[in-house]
C-alpha cells in the first residue's frame, strides 16, 4: 500500500482554501475533491478554530 501525502492551506482570515499540494508540490489527483470537502465543511472547521 502506497501512503500519499498531501498539504491543505486555509486562510484563517476569508475560510478559503489557499493552496491544495502533493509531495512534490503538485495538484492532487483529488485536487477537485479535497476543495469540495473543505467547503463542504468549512463551518465545521469555523467552530473548531474560534
């Protein structure tokens, strides 16, 4: 099994996400999916940083 990495950027300021990366700085082949999750969740995300 092949462990991928990824980063995920948020502006904690506007909730949008900044920046969205692989390990080699790359857009994920889950680049589209990983933004949806965030912005599907980013009032989850408000409660948890306030």
């Amino acid at each position: 099994m092949r462990l991928l990495q990824r980063s995920l950027e948020v502006s904690l300021e506007t909730m949008k996400v900044i920046q969205c990366r692989d390990l080699q700085n790359r857009n994920t082949e889950y680049h589209e999916r990983i933004i949806a999750l965030v912005h599907r969740n980013i009032k989850q995300i408000q409660s948890r940083v306030a």
